[in-house]
C-alpha cells in the first residue's frame, strides 16, 4: 500500500496538482472537522468505485489512517494502482499542516 505524509499532501493542495480526495469517515465525524474531498463512507466505497478516478492520484484519508489504509488495499485488489493513504488521517493532518483542525 502506499502512503503519502500529511506534509506531502499538502504540497499537492499547495502546487494546485491534479488529484482526487476521498473521505471515508462517517458522516457525523464530518461534523468535527474535515479537510474537503468526496465524502464516501467505508461502507459504502465498493459500491461507488464509478466515483473514483483510475487515471489521477487518489488521495484517501480518515481519522487515524486505518480505516482509509483498508479502503486503500481493497481498491488495490480491484485493480487501483493510483491510490494513496494518508498516513496517520485527519489527525496527523492536524499535528503536522493546520492545528486549527479539531482533533477527536
């Protein structure tokens, strides 16, 4: 699986590059904070593989990094080559880019 830092990822925000992002928190999770993206809950992400891009860099996050990990290797073994977790999710979003972000 491959990841990709908090760090990193905000240098893609930052250079404007071309890629897609994919929430897989809840949706009440949403309600504490969020970093943007299309909002497909865990559950939900094998049936909306038509909403993930198989040509641009797939970003996927949650909390922690382990739920968006497990996506990662799911969409892996449907054949994705182009996705990316955010290692350490939302949270270490938080501790490494933007400390306005409610951590929980």
């Amino acid at each position: 699986m491959k990841e990709i830092t908090a760090l990193e990822f905000k240098k893609l925000k930052d250079t404007n590059s071309d890629f897609q992002l994919i929430d897989v928190r809840e949706e009440h999770e949403l309600e504490i904070c969020e970093i943007g993206g299309i909002h497909i809950p865990m559950g939900e992400v094998m049936d909306n593989l038509d909403k993930i891009s198989k040509t641009k860099q797939v970003v996927i996050h949650c909390r922690s990094g382990a739920r968006s990990g497990a996506i990662c290797q799911a969409l892996e073994a449907q054949g994705y080559t182009n996705v990316y977790n955010l290692k350490g999710g939302i949270i270490a979003y938080a501790d490494d880019v933007d400390d306005t972000i409610t951590k929980y």
